[in-house]
C-alpha cells in the first residue's frame, strides 16, 4: 500500500530536482554573461559591455525576484528588474543595429500590464526574460566576431603600413653616403642615432677634386616620415648646388633659394664645410645650426660664422669661416640632438671636446653622446660627424 506514494514522491523528487538543475543552470549562464560582460566593459570601457552587464545582471535579479519571491507579493519589483533588462538589452541592440529584441519587448509590454488587468503576468515575464538572455548572447557573439573581424583588418594594416616603413627606410639610406672619407690625411667618423626608424638629420660627403671634399649636415625639423621626406628634398637641393659651385657660403645659398617654394611648416638648419687638404684649410658657412667646434694640439674654439635657415626668402646671405692646420686637428659637426641630450650635464659640450682632445675621433663620439648604451629615450635626431685632419685623421 506503500508503493503508490512512494513511486510518486520519487517522481515528484526528481521532477525537482531537474527544475533545480535547469534553474540553476540558467542562473549560472546569466551570472558568466553578466560578470563576462562587466569584466569587458572595466578593461575596454566599451559601453555595448555595460549595456550588456546592465541586462543580464538585472535579468537574474529579476529571475531570482519571481522565484522565491513570486508568492510573497514582490511580482512588481520583479517586473521593474525584467523592464529595466529589457531597456539594457534595447540600448544594446540598438547600438549594434540589430533589432532583436520586440519579440521579447511585447512580452515584457504584456507582464508590466498585467497586474493592472489582473492576467497572469509569471509566464510570460519569464519567457520574455528568457528569450532576451538567449538573443543577448547571439548578440553580444556578433559583436565580438565584429571585433574580431576589426582587429584582424587593423593587423593587416599595421603589416602594411611596416611593410612601407621599411621600404620608406630603405629608400633613406641611400640618401647617406655608402662609405666615408679614410686617408692618412683625412677621416671622417659619423655617428647617426634617428630618433624612430625615419629622421630628419642628414649628412653628405663628395669628393669634388683629388684632394677636395664638400661635406654637409643638415637638420630638418621635427621627425619621422615628413621629416625623412623633407631631408630627401634637401639632399636633392645640395646635390643640385654642389654642380654651380663649392664655395660653402654659395652651396648654401643655393640650397635656400631651391628650398624656399617647397618647405612649408619646416625649417631646415645646415653647415656645409669644403675641405682642402693640398692647402691645409678649411672653408665653411652655417645656416642657423649649432656651431662647429674646431680643435688642434693648441686650441678648442667655437666658429661662429652667420647665417638665417634654409628657404628664408628675403634672407639668403651667409657668412664664410676659414681654418688651417699644421699637424693635426679635428672639425666636429653636430645636430640640436646632441645638445638636447646633454641638458643635465654639468659640462658643456665645449669643455668636454677640450678635455678629450686626446682621444681617437670614436672615443670622442661615445663621449659626446654621454651615455651610448642608453638611445632607447632620444627626443631628438643625434647626429655627429667629426672631421680629423693631418695626423690627428690616423687616430
């Protein structure tokens, strides 16, 4: 007689606990939505996360509301929670141009009402709240393959766009010169640190006769690609000057008068030195950059010759500096970089090139520099070239 209710209460147990079960696995699957969602917007602070966050964490309130409290007279706050889902899930959709959601919108109509109409309203509330959970997910899986999409084309672009820098890179290379000066009268050590993979500081060597060389620095303000693209119009400018003449001073006002239709924004600082190791002088000319610094076994002075920037159109007179050697002696030419990089050093650039006369011209360089291991932070191009004359150019 036992075994009638028995039976039941086995099928009424396990009826429970399979309604346990899918009730626990639908609040779980909101809660991983919802915590999935709100971790998203924290990193990303994309709001389409938040909306989400919004929806399926109100939606298991709202869930939670009808289940344990359906009985107890809380049916409004739960309709107030399911509502406050919907507009949370709406806003969402809305963003993603996927209208998705008056399926479940009119379900949600029909709960809100019927209180008011005395209609059972728990059915329908939680169909509703459900079908909004299961569109939330297909909608928040199409935005993350959109994303995904997004990234992979932004991939592909960075590829191409480094693809171009080292083309870009390339090309600038072959507007400095393949080798340098070396002879037992004459050297010339360049140290050239861009401040990025592209810079505007460019240096030039040509041998204009046996014992002749016209050399040229040139720094182009500001940095990367426009600069880089600047110097090449520059080189072209010198390139084009060098065949009128090689006097320093006409070199660069030859340069300027080629220069001035093209620049625009920019400025461009130069020094240009011709070089006679028959005669032992040295002939050069500046357009605004640093000054160069001469030194010998004697002396370590600074040449002060003047002269406006390149492209000035109503000012293209330049200064001409001459200088001799005896036995040995060295030229240092150098861009703003260097100095900008010494800025908290207590020896100016003068006194360090006095003191370190002795050294051979690259040990002079990575002292200059002041710290060589370091060019990871530079806020400017840095370009060195240092000219040995005589017996100092064996060094």
């Amino acid at each position: 007689m036992l075994a009638g209710p028995v039976k039941a209460g086995n099928r009424l147990s396990t009826s429970m606990a399979e309604t346990y079960f899918l009730s626990g696995a639908f609040y779980g699957f909101l809660a991983v939505l919802c915590l999935y969602s709100a971790t998203v917007f924290a990193v990303t602070r994309d709001g389409i996360y938040g909306w989400f966050a919004l929806h399926t964490g109100t939606a298991l309130l709202a869930f939670a509301v009808y289940d344990w409290g359906g009985g107890r007279g809380l049916t409004g706050p739960a309709t107030f929670l399911a509502i406050l889902a919907f507009f949370g899930f709406g806003l969402a959709s809305w963003r993603e141009k996927m209208f998705l959601w008056p399926g479940g919108g009119l379900i949600l109509l029909y709960a809100a009402l019927a209180p008011l109409a005395h209609w059972p309203a728990f059915l329908p509330l939680s169909l509703g709240l459900l079908m909004e959970a299961f569109l939330s997910a297909i909608l928040l899986g199409g935005h993350l393959n959109r994303v995904s999409v997004e990234r992979i084309t932004l991939e592909e672009k960075l590829e191409q766009m480094q693809l171009e820098m080292e083309r870009a890179e390339s090309i600038h290379k072959t507007l400095l010169p393949a080798e340098l000066p070396r002879r037992p009268d004459f050297s010339v050590h360049v140290l050239y640190h861009p401040m990025s993979r592209l810079g505007g500081d460019l240096y030039a060597t040509e041998q204009i006769a046996a014992d002749r060389f016209l050399i040229l620095l040139a720094d182009v303000s500001g940095h990367g690609l426009p600069a880089a693209l600047d110097s090449a119009l520059v080189r072209a400018a010198f390139a084009r000057a060098r065949r009128h003449t090689d006097r320093p001073a006409e070199v660069l006002r030859e340069m300027s008068l080629f220069l001035a239709p093209h620049l625009s924004y920019r400025f461009v600082s130069a020094v240009c030195v011709l070089v006679d190791l028959e005669n032992r002088r040295v002939s050069l000319s500046r357009a605004g950059h640093p000054y160069p610094i001469f030194m010998n076994s004697q002396e370590t002075t600074l040449i002060r010759p003047g002269g406006p920037l390149l492209g000035m159109r109503d000012m293209i007179d330049f200064e001409e500096s001459e200088l001799g050697w005896q036995d040995g002696a060295r030229l240092l030419l150098y861009t703003d970089g260097l100095s900008e990089r010494r800025p908290g050093q207590k020896i100016p650039l003068l006194e360090v090139c006095r003191q370190s006369r002795s050294l051979t011209a690259k040990e002079l360089g990575k002292e200059l520099l002041a710290d060589p291991g370091d060019l990871q932070g530079l806020e400017d191009d840095v370009t060195v070239v240092c000219l040995s004359f005589g017996s100092w150019a064996l060094e």
